[in-house]
C-alpha cells in the first residue's frame, strides 16, 4: 500500500509544470478578433513658407524672441488709417539675420527690440504718399524709400519682458525731438539712443539724422519691390 502511495506521488510530481510561469493561454480567433490594433502615428505636418525664402525672411515672435508690432497694419500711425493687409515683418535675409544678431546682442544685456516696421511693398508706399504727399514725411513712391526695398527696418528697445522703453518721443514724430542730434532730454532717454544706434551700426545699419527708430542696412543695396505678403482668412 505504502509503495502503491509513493509511486503516485512521483507520477504527480512529474506532471507539475516546474518553475513559477504559469501555463499559457492559448488566444482564441474570436477573442483576437475585438483586441485593439496598434495605430500608426499620424505623419507630422510641415507647414512650408508662403514666400520666396531666398528674397525674404520673416520675422515673428515666437521664432525669433523679439516683439512684432507694425503700426501701418493697425490704424495707430500717423495716418490713422491700416495700411497693410496684415501685420508681418519682411526684410531681405542678410539684413533680417542682422537684426537677429543685435537682438542676440540686447538679450545678453537684458534687453530687447520691438520692430515697428520692416519691408514696405510700393504699392503701400503710394497709398501713403496719395494720404501726405509731402517728401519731408514721405518718401515719393517713383523714388522709393529703403522700405521698399526691404533693407530697412524702424524698431525701438524693450526691457526683458518685453516693455517698450521711453526713448523721448512715439515713433513716427515729426520733429526735432526726434532727431539724433537733439540733445535737450533726460540722460537715460540719451542713453538708450546712444545703445540703440552704436548696437545697430556695429551690425552692418545705418542711421538717419532725423529719426531716431529708423535703420538701413548699409553692406548691400536692393531693387525696388511691389510684392505684397499672404495673410490668414
């Protein structure tokens, strides 16, 4: 009897599966049937410019760390009236990569630039010129300005978060408060004109006497340009 109990012990011990894996389970077609399929990603979507990238560069904010803000695609300028269709910044590359490298420049002193107006297409230029036709405060369209050329930009400073710094008068002032060589305001307000000129003509632009937020890029000269931007729906 004892010998009977023995052997069926042995014969039970050899029928255990061995280690602590438990048995597999055999998944029937039905049940793999309604078990979730792996989805494949959806392809990234590249957005490609809507310009000519070899004639322009756009700047923007978010790209680029600084502040956007043309007046003429708002009815805050000197004509009261928007002008362009929407508000985005065009220069010629070489020129847009050297406002980038005097922002670079700011932002390691805690400061930044606020563009105020880029790439100006010369059919703008003339509905300016039909609203003030008069050179001392707009340039004639036949002639064309650096605008319209896309090599010049009017922009002014911002602290580091971006607040725009007094520099004695509103952008397009028309007087000689304005000008480079007035000197009667407060230190501080000298003192940013001196930064904002020194910095930008370290970077290849050039001033003129009469406005402190205007600059030309001088290493290269461009042709007049009637193209004008897209704009979202």
């Amino acid at each position: 009897m004892r010998l009977l109990c023995l052997s069926c012990l042995l014969l039970l011990w050899a029928c255990t599966p061995t280690g602590n894996a438990p048995p597999t389970k055999e998944v029937s077609s039905d049940t793999a049937a309604i078990l979730p399929e792996e989805v494949a990603p959806e392809p990234a979507v590249i957005s490609l410019p809507d310009y000519d990238t070899t004639l322009w560069q756009e700047l923007h904010p978010e790209a680029h760390r600084l502040q956007v803000d043309l007046k003429y695609a708002t009815t805050d300028n000197f004509v009261d009236e928007k002008m362009y269709p929407c508000g985005r910044c065009f220069l010629r590359p070489v020129v847009a990569e050297a406002v980038l490298a005097v922002q670079q420049q700011l932002a390691a002193q805690g400061l930044g630039l606020k563009l105020l107006d880029c790439y100006r297409p010369r059919p703008i230029q003339q509905k300016l010129w039909n609203k003030v036709p008069n050179p001392s405060y707009v340039t004639p369209p036949k002639k064309g300005s650096m605008h319209n050329r896309g090599r010049a930009v009017d922009l002014t400073l911002t602290d580091a978060s971006g607040k725009e710094l007094d520099m004695g008068t509103p952008f397009d002032f028309f007087g000689p408060k304005a000008h480079h060589t007035h000197t009667n305001l407060p230190d501080s307000i000298l003192q940013r004109r001196r930064l904002l000129k020194g910095i930008m003509e370290r970077n290849g632009f050039r001033s003129i006497r009469t406005e402190w937020w205007h600059y030309y890029y001088a290493k290269k000269g461009y042709k007049l340009e009637d193209w004008v931007w897209e704009c979202d729906e």
